[in-house]
C-alpha cells in the first residue's frame, strides 16, 4: 500500500491552520492539486471539479501511480464538454486523501505517520481546505463547480457554506444526506479493513508490513457492486465462468464476475490508503446538509441568491437514487434558486457519471458554458 | 421570433420582471423569449429529459418532472405567473393541475386546443370518428391528449371551481380572432386566471 509518495507532486502549503467541524484544528494542512488550462486575466474562468471517495486531482491527466487515463479524460479537456482550452481547471486531493494531501498517512505531529491519530473530518472540513486553497491561489468567484457523487456532496457544501463563491453549481449522482443504506455498506468495507490483522489498529505504515491488503480489497469490492446496476452486471458478465469449461466445485474465481471483483479489489490496494478509506467514507457518513442548517434543507441554501444549480441523477443509479437529487432540488425550488434538473438513462447504474453517456456531455456542455 | 400563436400572446400579456414558471416548456421557446425579450425571471418544468437537455443547453433553468406529480412540490405562490400551454389536456385530473397552477402563481396562464372546433365538429359529423388534424395529428390510441376539451367545458369548470377569468383569446388558422362564438370558431384557447 502506498505510503510515503516517491512522486513530484504539485502541492501548497495552507498558510492558516485549518478548523474542523469537530472542533480541532489542523495544522500545516498540505493540498496537492493538479490545473488544466490557463487562468484568464481576471481571473474568472476557473472552474473547481470535486473528485469522488476514490478519485484524485488527475482528472484529465495520467496518473502517476496507475498510469492510467485521468478519471474524466472523456469530459475534461480542450474542446471537451469542461474545456480546458476556456476554461482554467483545478482539481485538488481531498483533505484525509492518500495523493498528496494532508491525510492519515501523513506525519503528524511528532514526526510518525497520523494514523487513526489523525482527526476525523467532514465533507464541510474538505470544502473548507479547498476555500482556502483558492484563496491562496488567489481565485475568488469560481464560474463553476463541479462534482460527482461525493464530489457533488462536497460542490452542494460548497454552495450552501460558501455562497457566491460559485457562479454555477454542478451535482451530478449525488445527494445531501447520507441514507442508511449508504451508511450500511460503508460499515461493511469498514469492518473488512479493520477485520484485518495487518491493519494493525490503523499503525501499519512503519516497516516492511504491507497493510491491511486483503481488507481494503474486500471494502473495494463490495462498494463496487454498488457503483454498478444489476442490469449492467448482468450484460458484461452473465453468469459466464471465467477461462474454464467448467465449474470446479471448489472456491476460485469461477464466474467472470468474482475474477473482476477480485482484481478490482487487488489493483485498489496498490493506489488507496486504507485508513483514508476508513476516513473518507466516515466523513460521507456524516454528511447530512439539512442537519447542518437546522433541519430543513430549503434553510441550507438559503443565501444562494443567484447561483445556477444544475443537478443531474441516473436512472439506474441505486446508491444515490434519482429521489435524493430531486430532495435536492424541492429545496433549491423552495428558496427559488435558479436551479435545472434532470435524470438521464444509462445503463451503468451510479458509475454513469463516469462512462459513455452522450447526454451527460452535452448538458454538462450547456450548464457549464 | 416564430412563436406559436398562443405562446407569442402569452408572451406579450407577462408584463417584465416578472417571475414565471412555464409548465411544459418544451424545448424553451417561450422561456427565451420571455427571457432575452421581456426581461423576465423564468423557470421552466419539462417531462422529457431531451426537451430538458436541450433547454439547459440553452443556459435555460428547467427541472424534468412530471405536471401530474412534481407540481406539489413547489411552494405556494412562489411565482407571480404561472404558465401550463397545450398541456392541460394531457393531464390525469385537469382539475387538480389547475389548482396547482393556481395556488403556486398568483395568475395563470392556459392554453388548450379546443376540442369544440368547427373542423372538428364536422369531421366527427361525417367521418364519424376521433379527429386527426395537424393541430392534434396523433390517433386516440396514441395521443397524449386524455382529456380532450372545449372553450365552453373550460369556462364550466372555472365557473364550478370560482376561478376568474382575467382575460380570453382566441386562435384560428395560426392567427388571432374574436371571441364572438369563440367554442364553434377557436382552434385554440388562451385563458389568463385568477383566484
């Protein structure tokens, strides 16, 4: 499991100590960033994109790590639907993240790594890092923020905590509370990683111990299957058995759809933290944007004034359901925000924000601008 | 700008600075008028998300959601206009629909065709079945006009119901007409409403 980072990452320094909702304070809070694009003369073509529980600031760049495509190459880029040749992108690692950012693997205090030492955090607490980010880089009004399902949760906090600072609001597959099914299964791949006897109560990054591997793995594969629909499964999979004739009646990977879950589970562990998993989905857990202003959603978006919202769910999306982005959207009608709604069809169930869905382009194209 | 008929009077009659919420707004014609010609604050609700698409393309506000659902779920008398143009016939209970309309704006606009047409008398008349004309080209198996409609059986229900009548216009073979014998001669109806 990657630790410490042999990577030329670009990272800043936040100049303040950084408060967290809990009530302590973190200090020498580092962000790593990535931009794409050049920022105008005035300053106001900058765009902020949220990534999601598992993605990072290479957006639309190579990562380092995996050498894979950036997560939303297919979207970012010049001419592309968030175009760089326009507009002036900035993707940072969230705060509690494992690229770069001031996270659980990081040194605390004393020099040693944090570990389940490091504070627990919010989706407000990463928001809060990232305000501070801009202010350092000297960006005020933000033309639009964007984000995807935890990074729709975390552009909604920008919205309802930092009004103004986005000229355009951006939630795709999203919602702003947490539901019990949500919670469940963050709990079971929670549990899959402290079950593991390498995760050592989170004290694994010394030395030559490899992590809680097998753990972090399982916590993987069941939080994939929810990324994912029945109907989608069932097309690229089936029942199909994988490279046999056969079924072995016995406990390898005889179905296409195990050895998938399998290697998605392995390749995780050699790019994620696992306690910035354990960290990440507890913040996610406790997001709930009504609780946080009283209760009532519409009181959340209250000083929005004039931002454009523009909220967009999938139909096959099960783990943040087409009903949570229209909560989302009562509230915003509620205090009569300008706000556009619209559930596409595609067949990827919550990770079809991600994959081909031409509608998904072209509204992204016209609500950004 | 090539309105329609109906929807080039609405956009005539909404007075500038308004808030309007176009009720079936299609792809946004009648929103960018209102918008770019008329200086007014306009939200639209649009069932079929390539109408939607297009509308947000368009830097349009527009939320997908169904007439016969989703209405309920704004606040009351969160707009001083209410538009619902060709879609009231579409409804599962137009009686319902218009009291939504009318307890989220404080006026309302409603435009329908007029089942009560001449042509469409005549034809029934003769041919002795459902009339498909290039107003309503669609066949009764088919159509998504449930709940077809007169000047006469409008003018009833806002009778039954207390709703008052601001205002009337009639439309025939693209152009405006008279009211004289409005439920023979009316291809289509405009109607502006109030509590």
């Amino acid at each position: 499991m990657a630790t410490a980072l042999p990577l030329d990452l670009n990272r800043l320094t936040l100049a303040h100590p950084l408060p967290l909702d809990s009530g302590k304070v973190l200090e020498g809070v580092e962000l790593a960033y990535e931009t794409y694009g050049t920022l105008a003369a005035d300053r106001g073509n900058a765009i902020l994109i949220f990534h999601a529980l598992t993605g990072d600031q290479f957006v639309a760049r190579q990562h380092p790590v995996t050498g894979k495509p950036g997560w939303w190459e297919r979207m970012v880029g010049p001419g592309l639907p968030i175009d760089t040749d326009r507009h002036f992108i900035i993707c940072a690692n969230i705060i509690g993240g494992c690229m770069g950012s001031t996270g659980p693997a990081s040194p605390g205090p004393d020099g040693q790594p944090w570990g389940m030492r490091f504070p627990v955090i919010t989706v407000r607490d990463m928001v809060r890092a990232q305000v501070a980010l801009l202010d350092q880089l000297g960006i005020g009004t933000l033309h639009a923020v964007v984000g995807g399902s935890m990074g729709g949760m975390l552009a909604l906090s920008l919205a309802a905590n930092w009004p103004g600072r986005a000229s355009r609001v951006l939630a795709i597959a999203t919602t702003a509370r947490h539901s019990a099914q949500n919670i469940a299964f963050h709990e079971v791949g929670r549990q899959a990683i402290m079950a593991d006897p390498d995760w050592a109560g989170g004290d694994y990054y010394g030395g030559s111990g490899k992590g809680p591997e097998k753990g972090l793995s399982v916590a993987r594969m069941a939080a994939h299957i929810t990324y994912l629909s029945e109907a989608g499964l069932t097309e690229k999979f089936g029942r199909r058995l994988q490279d046999r004739e056969a079924k072995s009646f016995g406990f390898d990977a005889d179905f296409q759809v195990e050895s998938y879950l399998r290697y998605q589970g392995i390749s995780f562990t050699n790019r994620f933290d696992a306690n910035s998993y354990l960290y990440i989905t507890r913040a996610m857990d406790y997001f709930d944007l009504a609780e946080e202003h009283g209760g009532r959603l519409a009181d959340a978006f209250q000083h929005v004034g004039d931002t454009r919202f523009c909220v967009i769910s999938f139909d096959t999306d099960w783990l943040y359901p087409t009903a949570e982005s229209r909560a989302v959207v009562h509230a915003l009608n509620a205090v009569a925000a300008p706000v556009s709604f619209v559930e596409l069809s595609a067949p990827f169930g919550h990770d079809s924000f991600l994959l081909d869905c031409p509608a998904l382009d072209r509204v992204v194209k016209g609500f950004v601008g | 700008m090539s309105l329609r008929p109906d929807l080039a009077k609405i956009a005539s009659l909404v007075p500038t600075g308004m808030r309007v919420l176009d009720i079936g707004c299609g792809e946004g014609e009648l929103m960018g008028v209102l918008r770019d010609e008329r200086g007014v604050d306009v939200r639209g609700m649009e069932l079929d998300p390539e109408l939607v698409e297009r509308c947000v393309s368009r830097g349009l506000s527009v939320v997908q959601g169904d007439a016969d659902r989703d209405l309920a779920d704004y606040p009351d008398a969160a707009y001083d206009v209410a538009i619902l143009s060709q879609t009231l016939q579409t409804a599962q209970r137009p009686d319902y629909m218009l009291d939504q309309l009318l307890r989220i704006g404080r006026t309302a606009f409603v435009s329908f065709p007029n089942f009560a047409y001449w042509k469409m008398r005549l034809s029934l008349l003769v041919h002795g079945r459902m009339p498909v004309t290039r107003h309503l080209p669609v066949s009764w198996y088919e159509t998504e006009n449930i709940h077809h409609l007169t000047v006469a059986d409008f003018r009833d229900l806002l009778a039954a119901k207390g709703v008052t009548v601001e205002g009337s216009w009639f439309f025939a073979d693209g152009r405006e007409i008279g009211s004289f014998r409005a439920n023979w001669r009316a291809e289509h109806a405009v109607f502006r409403l109030s509590r």
